[in-house]
C-alpha cells in the first residue's frame, strides 16, 4: 500500500479502534470481514480518495492494530456498531456512508438499521441483508448440516478453531483465501460443511502457482503477519455472539433498512448463493435500494478479486445520494 495512508486510533466505549484513511470530503467508512483486515480495502482506499471522498478503513475489534478484548460478549454486534459510530462521529457532525464486506456487511447492515441519523447510504458486500426473524441462527445453521458441522457452529467452541489454525496459520489462510475465491471448484465438497470428527482445513483447496493473482505474495504476507501477531480469536469471538445477537436485536424483528442501500455479491461466492432467498426480499428489507450486483465469475474475496469494478460501483452508488 502507498504512503497516502493515514493511520490513527479512535476510543469507542475504552476500546482503541484502529482506523487507516486516505483522502478529503464526505466520508465512507470501510468494515472488512473475517478473515481480514483494513489492508483488504486497500485498492477502494485509494480510488475512493481519487473520486473525491475520505475513506475509512477500520481494523474491527480484534483485528490487526484495534483492542482485543478478553471477554466474548464485547464482540456482540451492538458493540461493533458502537465502534462504527464512534469512527463516524470522531470525523464529524455529518452522517456517512458505511460500507461492509463478509461480516463487516452484517456490522454496516446493523448500524444503518440502528443509526438512521448517522448513515446517509449503506452498502453490503457478500453478505445481504437479512433481518432478525424468529429461528435462532444455529438452530437454521444446524438443521441445514443435519449429522455434520456447520462451520459457525464449529467455531462455537473457544480454543477449538484455534487449536486448528495455529499449527500452521499461513497455510490454513492461503487454502480458506483460496476455497472462496472465484477461481475454487465449486463441484468440490464444501469446507463450510464438514464431518463431524475432521477439521475445517481438511476440504480446503489451494492454489496453483499461476492461481489468486488478485492476492500478490506481499499482500498475503501482510493477512499472514498480522494474525501472527493478533491471533484469530478475536475474529472467532465475532461468531460467537451470534445468539447473543438474535437476542439483542429482537425490537428490530423484521425490520427493515430504509436508507439509500447497494449490494454487491459474486457469482460463485457461497454467501452470495445461500443469501439468494434474502436478495429476492430485498424488495421488502431494503425499500430504498439503489442497486444489486452480481459480478460474474467472482467469489466470496469482492473488493479484492474485482477492485475495478467495485471501486466503480460504489463511488457510482455515492454520487447518487443526496
């Protein structure tokens, strides 16, 4: 990444949050996923500055430079939105546009539901929108897995992933970058579902050398320093708040997002695919949408495997609101 990056550290709730920025104007908060970091944004960091805008990329509560805390409850999505809102009202008095990919589109979903006032657009990547209904998510999450497991129920369990990825983290990286991305045999069995009694890592699939150009030895290097610095159970503890989650969010049971709304998933992306039922609600969940894009022959990695046109889309999507 360039030296036209910013980086400073805000307080939220105690919390130190980690923010990397580039560029002046109206601001765009970038929310990255699991398994990432504020460097995943790097290519719309910078087009973003380009087109006008400051864009904000945070490391969430965690990750990479932000607090991790000890306790698993202070990963709990109103605690993460917290941590939007404090990036958002430490830049100034106007409202933002937030953006979120993987599970930083649940977090910029969750703040543009529960923060009205403070989001002007809310943009998802990869994840739609799917409000809070009646099934507890690891009920739905266990019945689709049947005798198998489920990976969010798989992380339940503090240590457990870990004890997976530790022995060799670089590796376990490389085959999930790899397994998600466009360029996986979707025909091959998932590793988002697996046997009981075997590992995640197990049905990974990896790269050949001439594969995951859209990920460069150096910017893997950086994913693969700063969870050898970090550790993943900060990322783990995200998952585990889910029913803490369902439980949190039930005055907003069905609700809807009414600010302007973009979503943008990958043809061959899990997610994207399993979401499809949400993305044909959209009419109803998110009654000001401006746009829903699939790109194909992408994965689950958008931002990164198709910047271009990502970058594209959203500045299209920012010019468009008022």
């Amino acid at each position: 990444m360039n030296g036209n990056v910013d980086h400073r550290s805000i307080s939220s709730s105690g919390h130190r949050i980690h923010v990397a920025e580039a560029g002046d104007g109206p601001l765009v908060v970038l929310i990255h996923g699991f398994p990432e970091s504020w460097y995943s944004w790097r290519h719309q960091l910078a087009d973003l500055a380009d087109a006008g805008y400051r864009a904000a990329a945070l490391d969430v509560r965690g990750y990479g430079r932000s607090a991790s805390p000890a306790d698993i409850e202070d990963y709990a999505m109103t605690a993460l939105v917290g941590d939007v809102i404090a990036v958002i009202d430490d830049a100034g008095p106007e409202p933002a546009v937030v953006v979120g990919h993987d599970w930083g589109a649940p977090i910029a979903w969750n703040t543009a539901l529960l923060r009205p006032d403070r989001v002007r657009g809310v943009a998802g990547l990869s994840v739609p929108y799917n409000p809070r209904g009646d099934v507890r998510p690891l009920d739905g999450m266990r019945a689709l897995a049947g005798a198998d497991w489920f990976y969010i129920d798989y992380f339940q369990e503090p240590g457990r992933p870990e004890a997976e990825v530790e022995p060799d983290l670089e590796h376990w990286l490389k085959g999930i970058y790899f397994s998600i991305s466009g360029e996986a045999d979707l025909s091959a069995p998932s590793a988002f579902v697996f046997p009981r009694g075997t590992l995640m890592k197990d049905r990974f699939q990896y790269p050949q050398p001439d594969q995951m150009a859209w990920l460069p030895d150096d910017d893997f290097a950086y994913f693969v320093g700063e969870f050898e610095r970090t550790g993943l159970t900060g990322g783990f503890n995200r998952y585990r708040n889910i029913t803490r989650d369902w439980t949190e969010l039930a005055p907003w049971r069905f609700a809807p997002i009414t600010v302007p709304s973009l979503f943008v998933g990958g043809e061959k992306d899990g997610p994207t695919i399993l979401g499809r039922r949400a993305i044909e609600r959209f009419d109803s969940t998110l009654p000001n949408l401006r746009g829903s894009h699939i790109l194909p022959g992408c994965g689950h990695w958008t931002q990164q495997e198709r910047p271009a046109e990502v970058s594209q889309l959203l500045i299209e999507f920012i010019g468009g609101l008022s």
